[in-house]
C-alpha cells in the first residue's frame, strides 16, 4: 500500500512537472538570419607550434579549415528557412556586442534588418549544432541541439561529409509550424 502511495506520489510530481514545463516554456521568437560561428582551433594550432609540432599544427588547420569549408557547403544547401551567414570564432566577441562594422562575415553580410532578430550557430565536435540566441543563451530544448555527424572521404586532408542532411532546416520548419498552430488556437479559444 504504501509503495502504491509513493509511486502515485513521484509520477504526480512528475507529470505535473512536465505539464509547467511544456506549457510554460518561452516561445522564441523566429529568426530573420543565423549567423554561423566557425572554429579557428588558435589555441589548439598555437600550443602545438610552442611544442614544435609544426606539422601536427597543419595538420589541426588543414582539419578544420575542411570542418569549416564542410559546414558552409552543408548548411548553405540545406536551410531553406532563413539565410545562414558564416563568421569566424575571432569575431565572437564583436557579435555579442552587435559590432557588425567589425565583424568579417565570410560570405555576404546581413541585412540591417536581419540583424534585428537571429540566432548564433556553431558546431562543437564531436556531437552537433547548436543554435542560441542572440546573447549566447540556450534556446528552446527542442532547438538548441541538432546531432551531425562529420565523417571523412579518403585520406585526412579530404573533404567531410555530413549525414542528417536537412535535419536543422526540418527542426526549425516543425518548431516554428507548431508555435503557429498554439497561437491560433490560442487566439480562437478567446474569441467570443
């Protein structure tokens, strides 16, 4: 009798805290633009070198500029639901700031009006996407991490590839499709 209480007790508990945290949760607003962070790996590259591990440090370069060339090509063909724009990690800083006159965008700039609303984008190996707000703070759990994986063709100074294709690009279409379908309902509930 008591263990029927006790597990009665933990699964209200529980379901009452997923209820407040489904219904609760903060709508974020949809972007105009993600600006997508690349990884330099500078320190990583710069360490090696003191060590005089030069070749190891192009190797790290040669890595990663093919992480980032990969991450371009990949998220360029694939997200249709807004323009993805590319900086570098150096240029972090300038962007938390909204410095925009100071940040080198690799490839076009954004709109004045796209910068009002985005989300930043980076990659961290080896598990996947993730996307924040414009402050760097986590978005919305079911946003916030898009799992990627990186595998390479041929030897190590070929290119990657990157399988789940569209999966960012149909995360943020669901999301945002379903945030429309509350708001509706929402809005016909309170009319008359």
């Amino acid at each position: 009798m008591m263990k029927q209480i006790s597990f009665f007790t933990l699964l209200s508990i529980l379901v009452i805290s997923l209820s407040s945290f489904f219904f609760n949760k903060k709508i974020v607003k949809k972007p105009q633009a993600i600006l997508f962070m690349l990884h330099q790996n500078e320190r990583k590259i710069e360490q090696l070198k003191k060590m005089n591990r030069k070749m190891d440090a192009d190797q790290v370069a040669l890595e990663t500029q093919n992480i980032n060339n990969s991450l371009v090509t990949y998220l360029s063909s694939s997200i249709t639901f807004c323009p993805v724009y590319f900086f570098y990690s150096s240029d972090f800083e300038q962007v938390i700031q909204k410095n925009w006159d100071s940040v080198q965008f690799i490839n076009n700039r954004p709109t004045a009006k796209q910068l009002e609303n985005y989300f930043i984008g980076d990659y961290n190996e080896p598990s996947g996407i993730y996307l924040h707000d414009e402050k760097f703070q986590e978005l919305d759990f079911i946003l916030n991490y898009t799992p990627i994986h990186l595998t390479q063709k041929g030897n190590v100074a070929a290119s990657f590839s990157i399988l789940k294709s569209k999966i960012v690009d149909v995360k943020l279409y669901r999301y945002y499709e379903n945030y429309e379908k509350r708001t509706r309902r929402q809005q016909n509930r309170k009319k008359p």
